[in-house]
C-alpha cells in the first residue's frame, strides 16, 4: 500500500485543491432553504446539554449521531492557561492523536471518528486559536509555543506514546511533536502537510497565502466575526466563480442559521462539498484569525525549520500528499508539489511515502481510503 523513501504507488495525478477552487467547482450549492426558515419565523433550537449537535441539518446530523454513537465525549483540560477541548473515543486500542487542518475543527475527522473508535483510543483535538479551545490575551501563535502546550497536554490526557496524524498546518504540528517530543510519539501520519510551502518566501507563491491576507486584514481592522468578514473579503471570488451576489447569499444564510441555532456552529446544508461547508462551521466564532495572520507575517515558522524538524524525526513517519497543480506557473493550489514531497522523504530517516488522489482534507474527500491507509500504517509499527 505505500511505499518507502519516496516510492509512488499510484499514478502522480495533481489537480486543484485549494478550498475556494472547490467553490468553484460546484462545491457550493447556495439557495433559499435557510433563508426561507427564518422569512417562516422558527423558533432557535437550543444545543443539548453536554455537546453541540446541530438539529434539522441532513448533511451532517448523522454523523454527530455515528461520533456520538461510536462513544466520544467532549472533554477539556487546562494546560499553561490554554483551555483545549477535545474529543475522546472509547478506550479500543493504542492512542491516537488527530490534528485537524487550519480554520477547521475536530469534526472534520467525523467521518473517520466511528471507523477508528474500533482500533483505538482517539484524542481528536482542538489546537490552540481552533474549535473549543481557549488561549490566553496575547497567545502567541507560533509552532514552538503550539507544540509545546500540545505536549503538556498529550502528558497529561494521553499518558502514554501515542500515534500522531495531523492535516495541514495540524502536519506541521504533529511533525513538530515527533522532532521536538520523540518520547510521546510512536508513529506520524502527515497528511498533506505544507512542508517548505508555509515557510517564507514559498509561502507568497501559494493559494493559502491568499486566505492569510484575509486573516492579517482582520486582526488590522479588530474584526469581532471572522466567517462573515471573510465572506465580504471574498466577494470578488464568489462574484467571478459563483454568480454575482452570491456572497451576500451565503451571508444572509449565515445569519439565519446562527438565528434558528443560536450557539451552534454553522453547518449551512446549501453548501454541499463537505470540506467547504466544514471550513465554515470552522470559522464561524471558533477560529482566531490571529494564527493565519502569523502565517502570514512568518512568526509562526520562527524557531521552526521545517527541514531540521524533519532530520530529527525517528519515528516511523508516513507522508500522504494529497493533489495539488501550479496555476498560471506560479501559483501552487495544494500544501506540497512533488519536488516538496521529495525533498521531505529524503530528510526523514524512517520515511514512507503514499501518493492520494484526494483533494488536500483527505480523511473528507477520501475518508475509507484515509482510514485504510491509518489501519495499515500505524500497527506495522508498534
């Protein structure tokens, strides 16, 4: 199924994965059902007690009820004034820690949760500036601060080594915590990590780069709702790829939402790509702008080098790279091209490489397929 030090077991077949090219793409499916909800003056529905579960939404109701169903419970802990919320799985098998991808939460892993819960002790959580954790006034968004308040967490909850995947910027920290804590890791997924992408100067020739700019506009102007500023900052976008006005659209359905489901994030049924509509509920008052802001200053790489980092990790390391293609020869849509991939899989000294025709949320766009690949991984190396 995958193949060491740089060895592809499928055909290299990039295409765009960037979130608002998903958009484009027909991801997003606007129309008038929450909009008409609220013109037919329901009442809010309160969450029940102990969890957010979302009521009345076909797309991803069912999977609140499979997580909750498969025994997760929502837990915090305090860690260094950090208040993190995760998620904790029954007690099934060796640890495994989920990092979720930027501007998401922990449930974009639902469609993976009920599957893992059978294999292993689950700790999908929240990082720092994400979902329901809490930081500090002034928290400094930077990968060494993150890691290191993720360590003390995976001391204090998990207890023991623990297998490590992580999606995105949540690659970088689990390539982090396998570099930096060798003793709470046992084995590392990176999925789709933007290994040398995320670091400056490559960062300003990426799609991501792009979101970033929204997040640094924000923090300037002190923005207090990040999703619908965002929204009006992409307007441009969604005039050009959607219809015009179609952003204004997506706003007022946002609206509706938070008012039939006060206190509940936004999982908008009208989108209907999967990842677009939980990048939403991601940003809807649960993420801090300010750490896409330290992307784009390039703080949060300071004291982090991708390629010492991955020098130093002895832990067996898989490195999933999901589709990605160069747009007008200059700009990468995608966390990593192949001269990424290839330059990470020579620094790793236990590395394993596995080519994945996903779009960059694999464990989203290809959850069996993700699932699968965690299953044969991780127990060929206890």
């Amino acid at each position: 199924m995958f193949g060491r030090h740089g060895e592809e077991s499928r055909a290299d077949r990039p295409r765009m994965v960037s979130r608002r090219r998903a958009l484009s793409a027909g991801g997003i499916l606007l129309g008038a059902g929450v909009l008409s909800a609220r013109a037919a003056g329901r009442a809010p529905a309160s969450p029940p007690a102990g969890d957010i579960v979302p009521k009345g939404i076909a797309v991803d109701a069912p999977w609140h009820a499979k997580v909750r169903e498969a025994g997760y419970v929502a837990k915090t802990a305090e860690i260094d004034g950090v208040r993190f919320g995760y998620r904790e799985g029954p007690a099934s098998g060796p640890a495994l820690v989920l990092l979720h991808a930027q501007q998401m939460d922990w449930f974009s892993y639902s469609r993976v949760l009920p599957a893992l819960a059978a294999d292993y002790h689950v700790f999908d959580i929240d990082y720092q500036g994400h979902g329901g954790t809490r930081t500090p006034a002034g928290y400094p968004m930077a990968a060494n601060r993150i890691g290191a308040d993720l360590a003390a967490l995976l001391d204090s909850v998990v207890g023991r080594p623990a297998y490590v995947t992580g999606n995105s910027s949540g690659g970088l920290l689990a390539a982090w915590l396998a570099a930096e804590r060798p003793d709470l890791v046992t084995a590392v997924l990176l999925e789709d990590p933007p290994l040398f992408a995320s670091e400056y100067p490559r960062i300003e020739q990426t799609i991501a780069y792009r979101d970033f700019a929204s997040s640094h506009k924000a923090i300037g102007q002190h923005v207090d709702d990040f999703l619908l500023f965002w929204i009006d900052d992409s307007r441009e976008f969604f005039d050009n790829n959607v219809f015009p006005g179609s952003n204004v659209v997506l706003a007022d359905a946002v609206r509706a939402q938070r008012l039939l489901r006060p206190g509940v994030p936004v999982e908008l049924d009208i989108v209907g790509n999967d990842m677009i509509r939980l990048f939403l509920r991601g940003m809807d008052h649960q993420y801090d702008p300010a750490f896409g802001d330290a992307f784009y200053r390039g703080t949060w790489n300071e004291g982090f080098d991708h390629a010492a980092a991955l020098a130093r990790i002895t832990a067996p390391t898989m490195l999933l790279h999901a589709n990605y293609s160069w747009v007008d020869g200059d700009i990468l849509y995608g966390a990593m091209d192949q001269q990424d991939a290839d330059r990470a899989m020579s620094l790793l000294p236990n590395g394993f490489y596995q080519r994945i025709d996903a779009e960059h949320v694999t464990h989203l766009d290809a959850p069996a397929q993700f699932t699968a690949i965690a299953r044969s991984f991780f127990p060929a190396h206890p």
